[in-house]
C-alpha cells in the first residue's frame, strides 16, 4: 500500500512538473523558430542593401551604366540600333 501511495505521488509531481514547464518549452521552441526565420530575412535584407549600395555606387560614378539604366527604363534606343524583343512560345 505505502508503494502504490509513493509512485502516485512521484507521478503527480511528475504531472505537476510537466503541466509547469511544458508550455514555457513549447513557448520557447516557438520563439526560436521564428528567430531564425528572422536571422535568415536579417541575412537577406543585408544581402539586398549591399546589392543596392552597388547599384548607387554605380549611378553616381558609371556613366555608361546610368545610360544603360535609362534607357531600359525610357525605352530610347541609339540612331542606328535594331530592337529585338523576345516573344514567349505558345505550348511550354
């Protein structure tokens, strides 16, 4: 009888301890997946600023890729030049 008072109360402590710390675990493995979700978009967007920093780097100090640059973006091509546009293919 004194056996079977012991492991109920060994299982009710374990209870309690599972019912105390379980969702503070589960709170935290939340929080450290979004974490690195977050890391990983830090990444990305520090990625993305060097690209950009480029990019101005050479629009303040590259003549010809500021002109390349307008003129994709205004469509004005040279005297002379010969447009080609490529056309998607029906079917693929």
């Amino acid at each position: 009888m004194a056996k079977k008072i012991k492991t109920a109360k060994v299982l009710l402590v374990a209870v309690v301890l599972i019912a105390i710390f379980l969702p503070s675990f589960a709170r935290y493995q939340e929080m450290s997946y979004k974490n690195k979700r977050l890391e990983e978009r830090i990444r990305l967007l520090g990625l993305e600023n060097r690209r950009l920093e480029e990019e101005k780097v050479k629009l303040e100090t590259d003549i010809v890729y500021i002109e390349r640059k307008a003129r994709e973006k205004l469509g004005v091509v040279r005297k002379g030049e010969i447009v080609l546009k490529e056309t998607p293919q029906r079917g693929r």
